[in-house]
C-alpha cells in the first residue's frame, strides 16, 4: 500500500515510516523541512521505500501541491495518517494561556488534518480499501479532563468530532477512520519518562490499517490496539 503520513521525519511519525516500510509498503513522507527530513529519514535501512513530499498542514497551498505531485508520481494513495501535532502552553492556567498559541495548536492540531483529508481524499476513493487515522489523544476525552493542556485537549476533542463526522460521510465509500490515542509514548512531546514505545504503537497502527486488529467501538475514538477509549 502507499500511505501518507505528516510530519513523518520525527518522534511517532519516524516510527510510522519505519514500520510501514519494513511492513512493505511505500511510505509518503510529508514533512515541512525536506532536508530535515532527509537527514532523519536516510538513516532507515529501508529508506529506499519512502518518498519525501514538501508538507506544511497549516499551509492549504503546501497542501495542494503535495497531493498534485502526489497523483503525479503515484496516482492513487491507500491510506492516510495524519500524525503531525504540536503541544503548546502546557502547564498554563486559563488566565496565562496566549490565545495566538490557542490558534496555532488548532491549526495544526485540527485543521492540518482538515486541510490534508480535503486534497487527498480524492486519491483515497480512487482506492478500492482505503483507511484515514488521525492521531488524537486521551486528553481529548471528556471523561478523562483533567483540567489543564487547554489548546491542545480542546484541539483533539475537536480532531475526535471531525473524525466521527468523516467516517460517517464515507463509510459506504470502503474507507475506514479512526481518531487514535497512541499512548503515552517517548518522543519529543511525551518525555523521555513516558513508559510507551513509539514503535509498539507504530506497529498497532499498522494493524489497523492492514485490519489485523477486530475494532468493536460505537466510535471512531480508539487507541492503538484498536480499544474503545472514553468519549
């Protein structure tokens, strides 16, 4: 299969590459800073089955011509993951939070995916089994609040809802979507404290995709092992 993952050159995004790759299939990696990318993405073994496409999501241009020069190159894509995301004003009380930040974590956070699904989900109905993961958090779950991490708790809740409305838009399109929780995981945003290993997750993900995993959820929001998590 062809799939496009963003922001693929780091933390859960590398792994994403790493185990799509070696799965056998070729990876699309999108990333803003194509040397970066490079550099990151050179030092896999399997390597040779990734393309790097320029991919900025708060950029709908940038968006545009990668899924042009995607359908140049390769015609038709399987599967999206939309793994690009950013954790900004963490820790801050509501009364300190810079709303700039606020915006800026949504759109990274929600209309990134936005923006990528509405330019390559053409590519994705010329498939005949296609999947789109957006990859969401526990912090977007209302049962879980915890009362802080607002721009990026109130972006994956609304990442959760655009999930849901999408499946329902193409579910007789043979198109799967999940709104996945990956876990506390080591990366630059979880820490290197975090007890979760990105591989472990890329691996999961890949399940999901290739539909080794049996998914009985009411709801798009699920984790890694294809688990129901708390709306």
């Amino acid at each position: 299969m062809r799939i496009l993952i963003t922001g693929a050159n780091r933390g859960l995004g590398l792994a994403l590459a790493q185990i799509g790759a070696e799965r056998g299939h070729h990876i699309v990696a999108g990333v803003r800073d194509t040397e970066q990318g490079k550099e990151k993405l050179s030092e896999l073994e399997i390597s040779k089955s990734i393309s790097i496409v320029p991919l900025d999501v708060t950029k709908e241009d940038s968006v545009i011509q990668a899924a042009n020069l995607v359908k140049e190159q390769f015609g038709t894509i399987d599967a999206i993951i939309n793994n690009a995301g950013i954790l900004l004003e963490r820790d801050k009380k509501i009364e300190e939070l810079d709303l700039e930040q606020v915006q800026l974590s949504f759109d990274v956070n929600l209309f990134g995916p936005m923006r990528v699904v509405k330019h390559f989900l053409p590519l994705l109905f010329l498939g005949d089994s296609s999947s789109i993961i957006n990859i969401s958090s526990e912090a977007g779950s209302f049962e879980n609040a915890y009362g802080g991490d607002y721009a990026y708790a109130a972006s994956k809740t609304a990442l959760n809802m655009f999930s849901q409305q999408l499946n329902q838009y193409v579910n007789d399109k043979n198109i799967q979507v999940y709104a996945v929780h990956p876990g506390w995981i080591r990366t630059d945003m979880g820490g290197s404290n975090a007890p979760g290993n990105p591989i472990e997750t890329a691996k999961g993900i890949f399940n999901l995709i290739e539909t080794r995993l049996t998914v009985e959820s009411k709801y798009v929001f699920i984790n890694h092992e294809g688990k129901p998590m708390a709306i």
